[in-house]
C-alpha cells in the first residue's frame, strides 16, 4: 500500500471529523439517528481503519492488506450512510476521501 495515499486518506478523514454534522431535529426521514450517532461511530470506525494501517505499516503481510481494505470498505460504507448529514460545503472534501478510499481497496496485497 502506497505512504502517499494513505497520509492523503487520514488527512481527508481528519477533515471530516472536524465538520460540524447538521441534520434537521424535524426530519424524520430515519437519519436523525444516524445523524446523532455520528461522532462516536465515526470515530470508532476511523480508529479501526488506523489500527488496520498501523499493523499493516508494522507488519507487512496479505493478511494485513485484506485488513486494511476492509476496513476501508467500512469507512466507505459509513460516510455513503451520512451522505444526509454532510453539509454541502463539506460533500466534495467527503467525496474525494470515498474516492481515495477505493483506490486503496484496488491496490495489490502482494509483500514487496
């Protein structure tokens, strides 16, 4: 897995954490919830996509990779899932971090 991108990555995912989650209190399209939850699951799913990282950076191997893409993955699915919440001066910073993310899913496992 590439330095490059993933400094890329935590910089974006920084970034998002960062922004202010406003959702509607009258909307009640069913992502209120998730709109409330968003701060300890997101930070929750970032800790597990940097612990994936860390221990792939530490210890290279296929197994480690897989991790990390899954991780990755879980990301992926969690800001599509906020896609609501994410006021829109913040959707093409969130939108640039979706697409580095699945650049990482696409990278090749193989130890170097």
């Amino acid at each position: 897995m590439k330095m490059k991108n993933v400094k890329r990555v935590l910089v974006l995912l920084l970034t998002v954490l960062l922004f202010n989650v406003s959702c509607s209190s009258d909307n009640n399209d069913g992502v209120d919830g998730i709109c409330e939850e968003y701060s300890a699951e997101f930070q929750t799913t970032l800790k597990k996509y940097s612990d994936a990282y860390k221990l792939q950076y530490e210890n290279p191997s296929t197994v480690n990779c897989n991790n990390v893409k899954k991780e990755a993955q879980n990301v992926i699915n969690f800001l599509e899932k906020l896609k609501e919440c994410i006021p829109a001066s913040e959707k093409e910073s969130v939108n640039e971090l979706i697409a580095d993310l699945k650049e990482t899913l696409t990278e090749s496992c193989e130890e170097n």
